[in-house]
C-alpha cells in the first residue's frame, strides 16, 4: 500500500561531502527479517550529532526493531536476519570481521522496561560496564558514578545509599539508573526504546528533561509512541509503518508541515 | 475460543452427558470422593511409612538409644553380641553424595549453558542425549562401573594418585581397588549430571531476556553476559540444583552398592577415597533379606531405612523450597 | 534525514568540559576485547568440554552393552528356564515375564490413583490444599525408593507373611503415582479454560468435564507422561530386593515371589562365573533396549511435546521448551 521513497536528503555516503561525520550514525537500506516475515524493509536514515531523533509510528511500525539493529540487538535471536549497512563514524556495524562489542562501547542503549541488574547495588549497576573494559580505579568510578547519576537526575536521591540493591528502587528510578548505566560506558550514541513507556507521569517528566539535558553532548535516538514526547524532546523525527519509513525531517517540519498524507493522518491522530 | 469449544463438544462429546437440573449429581458426588482420596493418598501414606518406619525400628532406639544408634560404629549381628550403629553409613552416604555434588555441579551448569548457548540443532539432541543418561537404571551403572569403568579408573587414575600422594596426603591413603568411596561417588556423579543439569538449566532459562539484554548493551562477550545477568539472578536457583542433585544422591541405591566395597562397622568408616565403605542405602540393599525380623538386627536396619528416609526429605524439602522460590520470582523481581 | 549546520549551541556551561573529560575517561578504558574475546571461546571450549564429558559416558555404557551382551542374546535367552549357573547356559525367561507382569500390576494401581490425585489437584481441590499435596507430591518423587521397598515389606510382605508380587508392585506403584499425579496436572493446566467454561454453560458435570473434555484434550501428553514412569520403574531394584525377593521359576500366582530383570542382573554381578557375567550383560542389553526404546519412542512421537513429567521430577522437566533463550525480544512485533 506504500510506495514510500526515502526521504533521506544529502548526498549517499559514498559521496565524500558527508565524511567529516556532521552523521553520527548513518543506516543504509537496512532491511529485517524475522524467519520469512520482513520487519523492515529497506530503511536508509542519517542521524546527526548532539541531537535527539525520534522514531515514532503505530505499534509493530518496526520502530523497535530497527531500533535494536542498530545496536546489533538481533544478533541473539534466531532466525532473525539484517540486511544493509549501519555505519558508525566511519566502520559498518555489520562488517562479520568486527566483533558486535566493538561497536557497543560507542553505543549505550536503554530499554522499555527498566532492567537494572537486582542482586547487584546502585553502585555496581552503573560501573558494571565500565568494569568491563578494565577500568578498576576506584576514584575513577567513583567520579564515573556520580557524573552518570547527576546526568540522569538519580543523584540527589540515591547518593546516600548507593549500597543498596537496585530492586528497591522504584521503577522510575530503576530507570533512570539504566540511563546512568548506559551513560558510564561513555557512550557517543544513545539508543532509547521507549523509555518511559512503563512509568508514571512525573517519572517520564524527569526522564525527558534528562533526555534534553544530553541531547548537546550526545546523538540521541529514542523510539516513542507518544507524539507529545517526541515533540517535546527531539530535534528530528522519522515516521515509520509498517516496517517503511515513510517521512523524515526536523521535528517541527514534521508535525506542522507534514509532506506525506500518511504522516499528517498520523500526527493529526487518524489513527496510531 | 469459546465458540471452538462449543464446537468440540458439540462433536465428540456432548451424548447425553448432560446433568438434569435439579438432580443430584451422583457421578459428580462419586468424581470428587475418587479424586480428593486420590489426591490426599500421598499425605496418608507417607504418614503411615513413617510411622510404620518407627515402629518396627522401634527395638533398636530402645536398644542402643537415638544417639547411641546415630554415633555407633559398631555393626555386629552375631547372636547375643548384637550390637549396631549407623554412623559409618550415614557418614558413608553423606560424603559420597557431597563428593558426587561436588564433581556433578560444575558439569552441569556447564552442560546448561551449553544447551542454552549452542545453537538449537546442536543443543536439542545434547539435551536428549542427557536426559537418556537418567534413563539408564541404577543397576546398568552399576554393572558397567563394577566390570568396566572400575578397572580403567583403578589403574588410570586411583593408582598413579596414590603413588604420587598416597603417603603425604590422607584422601589417597590405602591400596586402591577400585572399590571404594571415590569411584562409587564418580559413578553418583555421572547419574545425576541429568537432574542437576535439567534444573541448572531452566532456572537459567528463568532469567529475563532483558537482563541478557542489558549486560549485552553494556558490551559483555557471552561468558560475561552469563557472570553479569545470568549467574546472580538464578544464584539460588542453582543451589537448589545442587542440593535436589545431593538428594537424588543420598538416595541412589545400587550403584553405589555395587561399587563402594561394601565393609561393615568401623572399617566402613570413610577413611580416604580409596577406602572402601557402606552407604545407608548399600548397607540395606546388602542385608535386608538375610537378617532376621527375630534379632534385633532387622530393626536396625530399618532404623537406617528410617535415617535414611528423614535425611531425603529435609534436604529435598530445602532444595525443592529454594527452587520454587526462584522460579517464582522470575518476573516478579524487577518491580515497575 | 536532513542534516543541520550549525554545531548544537551550548546549553550548559559544563558541556565542554564534561565532552573533553569523557574522551579522557574513554581513553582510560582498556583495549582488552581481544582478550576478552580469547576467554569467551575458551569458556565455550569449557562448556563444550562438559557436555561432552557427560555424554562419553552414555555411550560407553551403550557400546559396552552392545559387545557384552549381543552374544548372549538368543531366543533360548530370552525365553528359557533359567539353567544352572556355571553350568553354561542361563536365561532369563523369568525374570522378563517378571519386570513385564510387575510393571503391569503397579500401573494398575499407580495410573488410576496417579490420574485421579492429578484432576483433583486441577480440577477439584482448593488451591491452599492442592498447593499442600503439589508439595508434598514433589517431595514423595524424590524419597529414595529403596525406602519405598522397605514400607512395602514392612506394609504387605510382612502382612501376608510371605514376599509376593503385590508387595513389588504396590512398591513401584509409589514411584510411579507421583510423576503420572504432576504430568496429568501439567497437562490439565495447558486445557483452556474456555474449555471448561464452555463445558460449564452447557451444564456437564465437573465429572464429565475432567473426563471427557479436558482428559481428551491432554491425554497425548498424559501418555508421555505414563511411559516414562514406566520406563523409570522398569529398571527400578532396590524396591524389588525386599519386597519380590527373586524366583527361578516362571510365574505362578501373584502371591508368590518373581523374578525381575534389574533384579536378576544384580544377582548376576555377584557370581564370580563367566556366563553370569555374560548373561548379566545380556539382560542389561534387554533392560536397557526396552526403557530407551519407550524414550526414543515417546521422544520422536510426541516431538515438541515431550518436557512435561518426564521421571526426572516435576522441577527438573516442567516448561523447558516454553521458554525461548533467545535475548532479542519480538515483543515489538
């Protein structure tokens, strides 16, 4: 029922003009498969640095999905095949020579659901993949914690006990903790799946004005089914459904002067 | 989903089965007296095994006194110098489950992670091919580890540990034979790698795929992923393992008998690994037909049997409490 | 998407400095994936190592059960009266007819008792009663059955005064009622409820609706379930020493003692003589066709369906093939 073109302006990435990576992330005709169903079907999408992008579209648009490729998250489930290219800075993320972990220091990512690490304390949570990469000095993780626990607005209320496990936080601030934990890896990408999605009003409140707070320093790419929260936080929002993109553009462009016919019924609220 | 149901009743068993309103339900009546009798028989007869256990063995805690019975080593059941106690076999049993566990536990968690890892078509027939090893009766074990497994373990293994250690260091002191503690608790370990590895596996399978996820993000390999998500949150699930594994353990009769070298009284006494000893249940296996209901010696060894029965059920009661609690949890555990 | 210009404006007079203290704290990270990598596959080659361990031995006792016990197998083996040890010829007659009677005798009496504790568990009891019996269901799986032998001499052998078939059977009976109690409760529980509302509306009793309805419904994984206790009270022996004693004669009366195989080949692996040994392995090779044949059976039959009450025990096999391992969710599709 589409016959959607890719609305991505700016010359392909084989042109040298866009080398000097303004793109943080750049998708290029990604296509996923579940077994012989096709999620998404060719998706080409550049996103800029120090800004927020917001996916946005029915459910089962395939935001989701290809949200997660571009993290490599479909590696571990089976049957499940990308097709296309995600180049980040100047490497593919699917080139099979370069090991998927390579990429995830660049990228942090956090879930619909909160899932911060329960056995593990508020302070573990946060430096646990900072660990990974060897970093043992304490002083450094101290800093480390604090930084990531002040830039997602946990800080002031877990300073005291940052002992005790992550279960006994509430769910807002389980989240706000999987923010801290992605952030520590100092990421330069970070990849959000409708993150407020399970929380109250004032938890999604904190978790967007934190989203606001990172989109100078960091390329942020958030999938939303809310159209005020994409309105609210981002610079650029893409429009998919089912599994098409169908219109891409600066957030305002988007919701006020909508170019496909699709789009305005979306965003005027004809159906979603 | 309703309408589907009406439909298979309508076709296959609707005949007249009807209950007439304002009759009695006699079959109904009859339906739920079979069931709930069926349902409460277990309650009555462990309640009856157990008392039953008591009171036959009641001759010997008069004899020798609970403690006596416990902490005796004697086993002596010569007319008119009777005299028994069940510490070497509980001892017996006890460690050889425990060294069973010990050997059994990290094989199993790795078989489940393999299981768990690989990809299906090689995973799936590894779990068949494990759960066909807890297929295979007590007593095949026992034979093949008697007439084949012994001999290679003795000369392979038993008797260059005892050359090289067997005077500094006690566990491999006396003369390997192949009959004795270590090899009947290899051949322990080998038979329940299946159910600790079955339940290792899916309390492991319990975890939530976004705790995978998020160790995943964070840019674990998947040893790491299995060390940040994996191994914490079924942490307890996996000693339940162990210890439901330490249950089927302590129960296993023939093999063990077969193999642990069967002395009685104090020379049953673990020693070392190479000692040969007596279990609970090999003691019983190896006398119950040839002791007399007469002499107090038949009472004595249902007081084993009774040991026996108490020491199973506590520590099944623990694992199979642990287990559940863990498997409850599962979802449960990240709040939102 | 199309792209800006300008380079976003500062929002916070940090911003620089955090930016330039990340790339600091990045540099500090570790170039260690490599390694990381190394121990990854070395771990997989660990875990590897561990399946294969365990299964080295399936296969051995297999194959040794091939080579020692197919020169024993003829058809005077599986039939004849047994001989005198020592003498060159032994067979088991007897102690098939034995394991195949008693395993008849204790479904008989664990299947109808196993069924039954399982709708009530279901169907019928409150849940505060059925959790009661579930639990103690579960730990009555795991007593040692050689336990379980001693009750039913105590019970039955030293009641009638003599050791019997019944006593055997009542014994294997008690393994056998729990796992056939928890499949039939697994498999009730998959039953829609749709089902049973539907059943209800029409107005059929709680009895026709176990029975006709949700027992139809379930009864392939119900069979699953009784093969396998089956195949796990066929090579049961502890039980049997106290209880059937073992009998070199075919059968007579149920109330007289009998032969079984796992029995006998016990009994066999006490003889110092060459042709026990043989005929041990024989029968071994016999016992051990017949249980793997009904898993294998039951395995490539009910494909896909096999996990629930497998005589492993209620824990060990419910839901594993429910869950998917798998991390990348579909939850978005």
């Amino acid at each position: 029922m589409m016959s959607t073109t890719v609305p991505v302006s700016g010359a392909r990435s084989d042109g040298s003009d866009d080398k000097r990576a303004r793109y943080k992330m750049v998708a290029e005709n990604v296509s996923v498969h579940y077994g012989d169903y096709l999620a998404v079907r060719n998706v080409s999408l550049k996103f800029p640095e120090n800004s927020v992008t917001a996916l946005i579209g029915p459910s089962g648009c395939g935001k989701t999905t290809f949200l997660r490729c571009l993290n490599r998250m479909h590696d571990m489930t089976p049957g499940s095949r990308v097709e296309g290219r995600v180049m980040i800075d100047e490497t593919d993320l699917y080139d099979s020579s370069i090991d998927p972990i390579y990429h995830r220091r660049k990228v942090g990512m956090v879930f619909q659901k909160p899932n911060p690490f329960p056995t593990m304390s508020i302070y573990d949570n946060v430096v646990a993949g900072v660990k990974l990469n060897g970093v043992r000095d304490s002083e450094i993780l101290n800093e480390i914690v604090e930084d990531c626990l002040k830039m997602a607005y946990l800080w002031d209320e877990v300073r005291d006990d940052l002992k005790k496990p992550a279960i006994e936080l509430s769910g807002g601030q389980q989240q706000r903790l999987c923010i801290a934990r992605a952030l520590a890896i100092q990421p330069e990408v970070l990849l959000m799946d409708e993150p407020a999605s399970a929380l109250d009003p004032i938890a999604t409140q904190k978790i967007e004005e934190t989203i606001k707070d990172l989109s100078s320093e960091y390329c942020i790419i958030i999938v939303t089914h809310n159209m005020q929260q994409a309105v609210r936080c981002s610079d650029y929002t893409a429009f998919m459904y089912v599994g098409d993109l169908v219109e891409s553009g600066k957030t305002y462009d988007l919701f006020h002067n909508p170019k496909n016919e699709l789009t305005a019924k979306y965003v005027e609220g004809q159906f979603g | 989903m309703i309408h589907s149901g009406l439909l298979l009743l309508q076709r296959d068993h609707l005949g007249g089965r009807v209950a007439k309103a304002g009759r009695p339900p006699l079959a109904d009546k009859l339906f739920k007296v079979g069931t709930t009798l069926a349902g409460v028989y277990v309650l009555a007869i462990i309640a009856i095994m157990v008392m039953h256990l008591g009171s036959e063995s009641w001759p010997i805690w008069e004899e020798e006194g609970v403690a006596g019975f416990i902490t005796g080593t004697d086993w002596n059941a010569v007319e008119d110098r009777e005299s028994f106690g069940a510490l070497p076999y509980i001892l017996g049993t006890l460690i050889t489950s425990a060294i069973a566990m010990t050997i059994a536990l990290p094989l199993s968690i790795g078989i489940a992670m393999f299981v768990m890892i690989v990809p299906k078509r090689i995973g799936q027939p590894m779990g068949y091919l494990i759960e066909l090893l807890e297929a295979v009766p007590s007593v095949v074990y026992g034979l093949w580890g008697l007439f084949v497994f012994r001999i290679y373990f003795r000369d392979l293994v038993e008797k260059p540990l005892h050359d090289a250690f067997g005077d500094s260091i006690f566990l491999f002191s006396g003369t390997p034979f192949g009959l004795d503690v270590l090899s009947a608790s290899i051949i322990l370990a080998i038979m329940i790698i299946p159910t600790i590895s079955a339940v290792s596996r899916e309390v492991m399978l319990a975890v939530p795929h976004q705790q995978k996820e998020a160790a995943y993000m964070l840019g674990s390999t998947t040893w790491e992923m299995f060390k940040l998500a994996v191994f914490p949150y079924s942490k307890a699930g996996l000693i339940g393992a162990a210890i439901l594994g330490l249950g089927r353990a302590i129960g296993e009769t023939m093999a063990v008998t077969m193999l642990i070298g069967n002395t009685i009284g104090a020379a049953a006494m673990p020693q070392s690994l190479f000692h040969p000893s007596q279990t609970m249940s090999s003691i019983i296996a190896n006398e119950f037909i040839e002791a007399s209901p007469a002499s107090i010696h038949m009472p004595a060894l249902i007081g084993v049997g009774l040991v026996l029965l108490l020491v199973a059920m506590l520590v099944n009661i623990i694992a199979h409490y642990i287990v559940t609690r863990m498997l409850r949890v599962r979802e449960g555990a990240i709040r939102n | 998407m199309s792209g800006t210009d300008s380079s976003a404006p500062t929002r916070s007079a940090g911003r620089d400095a955090r930016v330039a203290r990340r790339a600091e704290i990045r540099a500090m990270f570790k170039s260690n994936v490599k390694s990381r990598l190394t121990v990854d596959r070395v771990m997989l080659g660990v875990i590897t190592a561990c399946a294969i361990t365990a299964i080295i031995p399936l296969f051995w006792i297999l194959g040794q059960l091939v080579v020692g016990g197919l020169p024993a197998l003829n058809w005077e083996f599986l039939t004849g009266e047994p001989g005198a040890v020592g003498a060159g010829s032994i067979n088991v007659g007897p102690a098939i007819q034995g394991t195949i009677i008693i395993i008849g005798l204790s479904s008989l009496i664990g299947i109808p008792l196993g069924i039954g504790a399982g709708i009530y568990l279901s169907e019928v009891g409150s849940s505060r009663m059925a959790k009661q019996i579930r639990f103690f269901l579960d730990v009555f799986m795991e007593i040692p059955s050689i336990v379980l032998g001693l009750f039913a001499f105590l019970a039955i052998v030293l009641l009638l005064g003599h050791f019997s078939i019944w006593a055997g059977a009542f014994a294997l009976s008690l393994i056998m009622f729990p796992i056939v109690a928890r499949a039939t409760e697994e498999q009730l529980k998959m039953v829609p409820w749709t089902y049973r509302e539907a059943a209800t509306a029409l107005g059929l009793t709680n009895a026709a609706i176990a029975f006709r309805i949700v027992l139809a419904t379930a009864k392939r994984g119900l069979l699953t379930g009784i093969l396998l206790s089956i195949s796990r009270i066929g090579g049961e022996t502890a039980p049997l020493i106290m209880t059937i004693l073992g009998s070199s004669q075919f059968f007579s009366s149920l109330d007289a003692p009998m032969d079984a195989l796992p029995l006998r080949i016990w009994r066999f692996s006490l003889l110092p003589y060459e042709d026990a040994r043989l005929a041990g392995w024989g029968a071994a090779l016999v016992l051990v066709v017949i249980i793997l044949a009904i898993h294998v059976g039951v395995r490539y039959y009910f494909q896909g369906r096999g996990g629930s009450g497998s005589g492993s025990g209620g824990l060990a096999a419910r839901n594993t093939q429910k869950v998917n391992w798998s991390i990348g969710g579909r939850q978005n599709r």
